[in-house]
C-alpha cells in the first residue's frame, strides 16, 4: 500500500460507517496530507440474521474477517464497537486506540411513550442481550421478554410494524445515528448496568505497525482507554463475553475511578453487583481483583450453569 493511504476495515451499517468515517475525519484533520479510504467487509454476524446472538456464540461474531483483512495487509486498520472485540485479539494485533468514548448507558424505546416502570406483562419487549434480558427481570420477573436481530434501523421498523412494544439498545448507537427522538428514556445503571466498555470506538491495528500506532496515536482519547482497559480486564477476569449477562459502569471524576460490575442469572433471580474506587492508573488492577470478588460471592456458579446449558 501506498505510504500515503490509510485503509480503513469495517462493517457496512450505518453505526459501524458513522465510527468509521468519524475515524477517517480524526486522521484526516491530524494528518492532511494522507490519503483515507473505507473499506467494508461483511463479518458472520451480518450474514446469520435468522438465529439469536446468544446461540451464535459471540466469539468474533462481528470482528473477525474484518481482523482477518488486517493480518492479510488488505487494510491497515480496523474499527470497532470496542463491545464487540473479544479480550483476547488474535496473535499479532492489537487495539491501537480510541475515540472519545460517547454515551455509556442503554436506551429503552417505546412506541407509545411509556416508561420501563409503566410496561406489564402484555406488553414485548425486545432486545437480543442476555445481559439486557437478566437485569430486566431482576427489575420485573413479570416483563416479556422476546428477541431481535439487525441493525438499529431494522430493530426500529419492527417495532413499528409490531414484533414488540419497546426495545432497549445501546444509546451510543441512536444518538450518533441522529435518532435522539426515538429515545423514551435514558436508563439509569441501577437499573441495568451496561455492557463491557459500551458507547467506546476501538481502532485495532498490527501490532509492529510502528507508523499505523504514530497516526492512531493522534487521535486516541486517554480517558476512555484507561476506563475501557480496566472494563476489559473485568471481563476477562470473568471469562465472559457479549452473550454471557456480565455488565460493567464505570466513571471518572479527577483521578479517580469508580467502576461497578455485575453478574446475572438469565431469569434475573441472581444478582451479583459490586464497586470500587481508585485512582485512575489503578484501574486494571482493582478491575482485576473486583472480577476475582464476583466470582467469589457466586458468580463463578451463575457463569458456569450458563456455559454449560
């Protein structure tokens, strides 16, 4: 490839474009004199729209021709949903930088304007997280729970068509799609805890591309890779991935920072849910050592009877 052109992999929705270009526009505005170029590359998660994530498996659901294309040299970066990387990159990547991390809770949308506390046991409620469903009937065993699949485009036009009631989805992806209005109601993380380093962009690279880490470097938010590393080391701690109901909230005021994770039983009746504060630079540590806490209080038993059904 040309030393003046950058090559960018990644999916070819409207959110995983809007990541891309935003991507494209940062190098763009740091480095004027390169060349940027978008190239879209569909992953298994495109394709398989028929079956639930959950029975998919999450491992590089959405990731992984994509990182395949950037082994190969076929682009030079990849951008992601930092939620949907798996903590563990395959061998000779690695995540080069971020974004400035956007909004980190889940929105809960509803055709007719009602709250999640004005929904009954008529209502459907879609979402296609176990993470989403098992905080949901912590919340109100009574709620009805169905499945959806597709983008936020295609999950909206169900709902309107009458697959369900209310959906609940990231808020990153409504608001940077412009969708703000759809939104009924921001949730509070008391009331369910978002994903793992949820609302963040991740920019994966090879790893000994010295000149690709100079360029990301100009455009990487701190904040959001110190907050999202420690949410990651979480995660892995736990062993748990996009389809398993671990959740993690994390924020930061001065130097410290306070992240909270969770485990849940997918019918809701186990609730594991602890915090910690620290300075900021401890935070994959106490990330580490929080995970270790969950696992010990039971939540090493909720993570194995659902890997095991």
């Amino acid at each position: 490839m040309s030393n003046n052109t950058i090559k960018i992999g990644t999916r070819g929705s409207k959110l995983a474009l809007w990541q891309a270009n935003t991507v494209k526009a940062a190098i763009a505005t740091a480095f004027p004199d390169l060349t940027v170029e978008i190239v879209i590359i569909k992953t298994k998660g495109d394709i398989i729209l028929d079956v639930s994530l959950s029975k998919i498996g999450d491992k590089g659901l959405f990731t992984k021709e994509i990182e395949t294309a950037l082994i190969n040299g076929d682009v030079d970066l990849a951008v992601h949903s930092l939620k949907d990387l798996p903590t563990e990159l395959p061998e000779g990547l690695c995540i080069g930088g971020m974004l400035p991390r956007g909004e980190v809770r889940d929105v809960f949308i509803s055709k007719d304007g009602r709250k999640l506390s004005e929904m009954t046991a008529n209502d459907r409620i879609a979402t296609s997280s176990l993470r989403r469903k098992a905080q949901l009937l912590a919340y109100n065993p009574n709620l009805n729970i169905v499945d959806i699949r597709g983008n936020v485009d295609t999950r909206l036009k169900k709902m309107k068509e009458g697959h369900c009631d209310a959906l609940l989805m990231a808020g990153a992806g409504i608001i940077r799609l412009g969708y703000e209005d759809y939104i009924t109601e921001l949730l509070d993380p008391k009331v369910v805890l978002p994903a793992v380093s949820q609302g963040a962009v991740a920019i994966e690279i090879r790893d000994e591309d010295e000149r690709i880490q100079r360029i990301i470097d100009a455009v990487s938010d701190e904040q959001t890779w110190n907050t999202t590393m420690a949410e990651r080391w979480l995660l892995r701690t736990l062993e748990g991935g996009c389809q398993v109901p671990v959740a993690c909230y994390s924020t930061v005021e001065s130097d410290q920072l306070s992240l909270t994770g969770l485990v849940a039983s997918i019918d809701g009746k186990q609730v594991i849910r602890k915090s910690v504060s620290c300075p900021i630079d401890e935070g994959s540590e106490k990330a580490i050592e929080l995970a270790e806490a969950i696992l010990a209080e039971g939540g090493k038993e909720i993570l194995d009877q659902i890997r095991t059904e």
